[in-house]
C-alpha cells in the first residue's frame, strides 16, 4: 500500500476478524503478509517464544507492537462513542487476528523459499521483497538443512498424514460456501423438496457439506462419494442426530453429534464446522453460561474417574476369566484362595502352605531406614494403601519387647491414601490401634509380602519343596475316581501298550524339568509360575568392619589406583560450525569502532574546535603578585651606544632592530558566487562531508544555480510547503556566521 493510504474497517467479527467492506478486509489480511515480509528476518526460527529452548530465535512482544503499528496506521477500526472499554476489547480482538495472520503468512512465506531455493540448491536474486533478507539468508540455509530443521519436517509430515478427512472449501472457507449451500437449499424449497439437513445442527450439516457432500436438487438428499478412500461417515452422523432425538445421547457443548460421529475429540481454539478462526465460546453460543465453569471441570474429572475404574473393572475380570481358563474351572467370578486341591486323605488343605512366610523377602535385604510402599491384597492383585519407610529386619528386633512373628516387619507410616483410613490392622499398634487411619506417623508391623520398594523386581513365587521332603502320595486311579469329580481326572480307557522307543538323550537341566513336570500332572492343576526375583547384590563391606589386614589392602589399592599413571587427555577437535563460530567472535568489531560516531557527528565536533585548558601561571604571570617583580637593572658599562639609547627611549632592542613591530592584519575572506566558500589553506582541513559539500557548490555555481529547494511534506510537517536555501547561506554555514532561519528550518525538519 501506498504511504499515504488509509482504509477505514466498519465492521469486525465477535473474534477479531474484519468483514466489511469486503475489498478493505481483504487488503487488510494481504497487508498483515506485507508487513510480516519487510520487517521479521526470515533467520526468526519460532513466532512465540519456545520452552526451555534457550537460544531459539523468536518474535518479541516488543516486535509484535511494531508490527500492529506499522499495519493499522493504514486502517481505521469502528468506534463505539458510549463504551470506551468496548472498544478497546474489539482492538485487541482484531489485533490478536492480525497478529495470527501474520505467523500464518510468514510461515508460509519461508515454506516458499525452502520449496523454491533450498530444496533445488539455488541461490535467490535479492531484489525487491528479497532485499532486506540478505544479511539472513546463511542463517536461514543453516537451519532448513540441520538435523533438527529435517527431524521438525518429518514429524510434520507423519501428523499431516494422520489426517483423516480433508475440506474441499477453497481458499475462501466456510465464510464463501455457506451462502452457496443456503442459495442451494432455498432452490430446493421452492421447488417443494425438503433438504434432509433440515433440523439438522449447524456444525453437522457445514462439516459435511465441506469435506465433499451434494446437494441431490431432486430429492434434497446428500450425495456421497463412496469410492474414495476416506468416504465421511454419513452414516454415522445420522444415526447419532437420531440418538439425540430419542435421548439416547445427550450432546454437552463440544461433545455434540458431530464429535460422537468422528469419534475423535475436538480441538481447543477452533471448531470443526465453523472455521479455524472460530473459537469455542463463539462457536457454542447456547454454551456460553458454562464457559470456562468449575462445575464443568469437576464434572470432567468425575467422569474421567468413573472410566479409570471401569478400564480397572474391565482388566480384573479379564485377567480372572484368564486364570480360571488356565484352571479348567470355566468362566468363574472367584478365585479360589488355595493353589492346589485338597489331599483325599487329610482334611488339611494343601494350599495352606501358600501362606507359610518365604525365607527370603526384599525388605530382608535393606540395611538403613528405606522409603517403601504399603500394600493389601485384593483378590489376587495389590493396591496401594500409604507410603511409608521400611526399618531393618534384624534377628534380635523386638516389638515392644515381644519377638516379631514370621513374615511381618517393622514399618513406619508417612502418608494414607484416601479411602484406607478405616483398614484393620492384622497386628494392633503399641497403643492397641485398631485402623490405619489411627496410626498416623507411627510404626506398625506389616507383611513383609506387601512391603514394595518402588522399582524393585516382583515378588518372588513360594519356594520349591526342599529334597528332604516326602514324596507325594502314589496315584491311585480308583480313589481319584472315587473322590475327584473332575472330568479330567477320570480314567482312560485300557490301551495296548506300545512297544517304548527310546527317547533322545537330554540334557540334565530339562530332564529335571520334565521329570518334575511329570511326577505333578497327576496330583495338582497347572499354575503359572512366576519369574525368579532379581536378588540386589550386597552391600560392600564397610570400613570400621573390616579387619587390619583387609583395611591395609584396601587402602594400598586406593593409593596404588590415585598414583597410577595417568592417560593422556585427549587431543581436544572442533567441528566445523565451532570453528565458523570462533573467527566470526575473532573478527567481530570492537565496541569502539561500533560505538563510533558517524561523518555528520564528527564534523560537528571538528568545526567546533575544544576549548584550550587554562594552565598553570608561571612565574611572573599570576594576575596578584605578593612582591612586586624583580628588575635587573644593568650598569652602563659595557653596553654600546645602541642599548643605551633603548634604555633611555624605554623600548625593546628588537624593536629598534624591526622585530617587532606590529604588522597589520590580514583582510576576512569574503562570499563571492563562484569563489571558493573558504581560504585554499583551510579547504584541506575540512572533514569529508564538509570538502564534498562544498565540492557540490563548486560545481553547481557553474550551471548558474542559486538556490536549493527542499520539498517539506506531511510526515515533517503539518500541511505540504516548500523552503528556499540560498548558496550564500552556504558561506554562513562554513563561518558559522549569521544562519538564515531558512537554513535552520531545514536542520529541525
């Protein structure tokens, strides 16, 4: 745009974007890309300011203001003359939009360039809008062909492609098509025909109609390409319109018919059917009363609980059905507390030896006061219950001057969790504590199984029976027959044996396997065997424990280790962009040369030469003498005739000789058009904008010219005028002599 043009804006969207006139809105968003190309360098990596990147480059608040000023000096927003607060909220509404515009458009602008040069290696012509970017291009190249710059493309492109359905509105969006789809649906009801998007929503009929429905002008019903490879989920829409209407569905603000068809969730700042410059508050206006609520929040994080605790729900009853799979007990809904069915010949259940104490616990492995875990078995899963610390298990620890029973150990409580308070203790406190919750931060016993160290292995099975146990009774198949009502368990029928082949010779371990797995088909269930636990390895052994001889060899390994001989450092490489880095540091220009005045500054201060210093009076020079001078007379002997007579006339002997007598002063240099404004002497003393001003004035002076003609126009002044300067104003400005209010004039414009 012209310097001088100026546009008015008369209206402006709820969101900040101007709509008419038309034309203006439009030149309004080209001159946000305007503005953005001529000031921002196309080196500015991110417009907002990145997290915990240090040394990114950005677009600065301060920039930003720059920009707005530069792009609404050519624009005029309405005003609204009974509500001064009004209207700055609409400014600052437009200016969010251009400023949004303007990170659109430059990134745009930089994608061209990559697309333009980088990729085809081609060097641009820096002319016109490429002018001022110059200085940046190295910088720009430097970054579109790092690691980071290819790695940010690619996983642009990979979110790109995850993109389902895709609009075919046009440059124009949904602001050029709505009037097309609503001439459309006027045509149809003219003609008698009702469009099936009748009383439909807004967001559901636009989304659709976007991403590539029609219209049938015969039946008013929507045509669909079904062949493409992404068809809309029409169906899908439609039946969740019918759920609504029925109450099946209940749409809450952004969770409306349209979001259950897609089936993914809407996106915070736009809305899908509407625009991407349509934010929600706008977008849901029937919502508006509950934006940015606490009830909606609370209701958000209810219900996000209440799914956890299904999902929970959902996996327990599968790992369940998992288990009695596994068991040949069929889909159950308990689990059996025992391992192992009962023994037909005892009334004592075998699995009650699953609850017998391990010998071996991680807590045993603990020599110091550890932060640890509180859990309860539910069914056969673990919760958390507190976190609290684990103290040693010692063998001559006492609770309370009584012995610790097996499998518990001492623990103290920091935190509860909620809902655990009124869990019974197994082992009541020292002041007969009933509940966790009555603990508070005191020390309990707990089971030692349940005490869980954060990132320690799982919890190792029960240990295998020793050697010395009794072998397991002798399968009897008319007792199980008898007793067992399993089916598995019945006999097989009488079989001719075959003749055995002998089997391939193996290995020890797996014929150890296989004879163990062997000799338990008949009498126990198959179970899944938990994995070995990874056993910490012990602490080294600690100083004031070691013996005399143990602590010397330590110390002579440590003294031998200290004085080793030590490797060479490495030769110390740079890569090329340090390197690049260290000679532009090198070369970089001292603050003195930066700092430097420029011609004009420096001819000012030559012109006006510095005052001398007034120095010290010397002797005889003070303006108060204390005494009055010495004189030395001299006698008359020896002196000629000629000093005589200056003695007795009261004069120099250099004046009589000529010396010095005063000689009159030389004539001022005066102005004569075409002479030199200044002796020939002082012209070589002139700075250089001086000498080439007044090599100017030579020059013109031989064409005849008189006079030099400044244009003032609007930007220095108020109004357009015009200031005559005289050449011999010229000679005034070199003697600093009598300066012309023209001339003056001209130096405060």
């Amino acid at each position: 745009m012209a310097a001088d043009a100026h546009l008015p804006i008369e209206v402006v969207s709820p969101e900040g974007k101007p709509l008419l006139p038309k034309a203006n809105a439009i030149k309004f968003v080209h001159q946000c890309g305007v503005v953005v190309r001529d000031l921002v360098p196309i080196s500015t990596r991110e417009w907002n300011k990145p997290k915990g990147s240090e040394g990114v480059s950005y677009v600065d608040d301060r920039l930003k203001g720059v920009l707005w000023d530069k792009l609404i000096a050519h624009f005029t927003l309405p005003i609204f003359d009974d509500d001064e607060a009004r209207t700055n909220a609409m400014r600052e509404k437009v200016k969010h939009f251009a400023l949004k515009k303007m990170a659109e458009q430059f990134n745009k602008y930089k994608n061209r360039l990559h697309k333009a040069y980088v990729k085809d290696k081609k060097v641009p012509k820096f002319e016109g809008t490429l002018e001022k970017q110059r200085a940046h291009w190295d910088s720009f190249l430097e970054y579109k062909n790092s690691e980071i710059a290819k790695q940010r493309s690619e996983k642009n492109k990979e979110n790109a492609a995850k993109k389902k359905y895709h609009h075919k509105l046009g440059p124009g969006g949904y602001g050029s098509a709505e009037p097309k789809w609503a001439k459309a649906e006027a045509e149809l009801r003219k003609k008698g025909v009702t469009p099936s998007t009748e009383a439909w929503p807004t967001r559901a009929r636009n989304w659709l109609l976007g991403h590539g429905a029609k219209y049938d002008m015969e039946t008013g019903e929507l045509q669909i390409d079904e062949k493409a490879k992404n068809p809309v989920p029409h169906k899908e829409i439609v039946e969740a319109i019918s759920e609504a209407r029925e109450g099946k569905f209940i749409p809450d603000r952004e969770n409306d018919e349209l979001t259950k068809a897609l089936g993914n969730p809407e996106k915070s700042g736009r809305t899908r059917g509407l625009g991407p410059d349509v934010p929600w508050i706008i977008g849901f206006p029937e919502q508006r009363e509950t934006y940015r609520r606490r009830e909606r929040a609370k209701k958000r994080k209810e219900q996000a609980e209440e799914d956890r605790i299904q999902k929970l729900e959902r996996q327990n009853k599968e790992i369940l059905a998992i288990l009695d799979e596994l068991r040949g007990q069929g889909a159950t809904h308990h689990v059996q507390q025992d391992s192992q069915r009962r023994s037909s010949v005892a009334s004592t259940g075998v699995g009650a030896a699953g609850e017998a104490p391990m010998d071996r616990y991680p807590v045993d492995n603990i020599r110091e006061k550890t932060p640890c875990e509180l859990h309860v078995p539910v069914r056969n899963l673990s919760f958390k219950a507190a976190d609290g610390y684990a103290l040693t298990c010692e063998s001559t620890a006492l609770w309370h001057c009584n012995k610790i029973p097996d499998g518990y150990g001492r623990v103290g409580v920091d935190e509860i969790l909620p809902g655990y308070d009124s869990l019974e203790l197994d082992i009541p406190g020292a002041e007969d504590e009933r509940t966790l919750g009555e603990v508070g931060s005191g020390i309990i016993l707990w089971k030692k199984k349940y005490i869980v160290f954060p990132g320690s292995p799982p919890r190792p099975p029960p240990s295998p029976p020793s050697r010395d146990s009794p072998p397991p009774s002798p399968h009897n198949e008319e007792r199980d027959e008898h007793h067992s009502a399993s089916p598995r368990t019945s006999p097989r029928p009488h079989q001719a044996t075959p003749e055995p082949t002998p089997p391939p010779p193996p290995t020890k371990p797996q014929g150890e396997k296989r004879k163990r797995t062997d000799s338990s088909m008949g009498s126990s269930r198959k179970t899944r065997e938990e994995p070995l636990p990874r056993v910490q390895p012990p602490l080294p052994k600690r100083a004031y424990d070691k013996t005399d001889e143990e602590l010397k060899a330590s110390v002579d390994a440590d003294v031998q280790i200290h004085f080793a001989p030590k490797k060479p450092e490495p030769k110390q490489t740079f890569s090329a962009k340090e390197k690049k880095w260290a000679k532009a540091f090198i070369e970089h220009p001292s603050q003195i040369e930066i700092n430097r005045p420029d011609d004009y500054v420096r001819c000012l201060r030559r012109v006006k030469a510095p005052r001398r210093k007034k120095g010290v009076a010397q002797l005889g020079e003070q303006s108060k003498q204390s005494i009055s001078p010495l004189k030395v007379l001299p006698t008359d002997q020896g002196l000629t005739a000629e000093e005589k007579f200056c003695i007795e006339a009261g004069i120099t002997l250099s004046q009589v000789r000529g010396g010095d007598i005063p000689v009159e002063n030389q004539l001022a240099w005066t102005w004569e058009y075409g002479k030199s404004l200044l002796p020939p002497d002082d012209i070589a003393h002139l700075p250089t904008q001086m000498r080439k001003l007044h090599e100017w004035y030579l020059e013109v002076t031989k064409e005849g010219r008189k006079m030099i003609l400044v244009k003032v126009t609007e930007e220095h002044f108020i109004g357009k005028d015009q200031v005559q300067i005289y050449l011999e104003e010229l000679y005034m400005l070199y003697k600093l002599d009598a300066l012309d209010l023209s001339l003056v004039s001209t130096y405060c414009l």
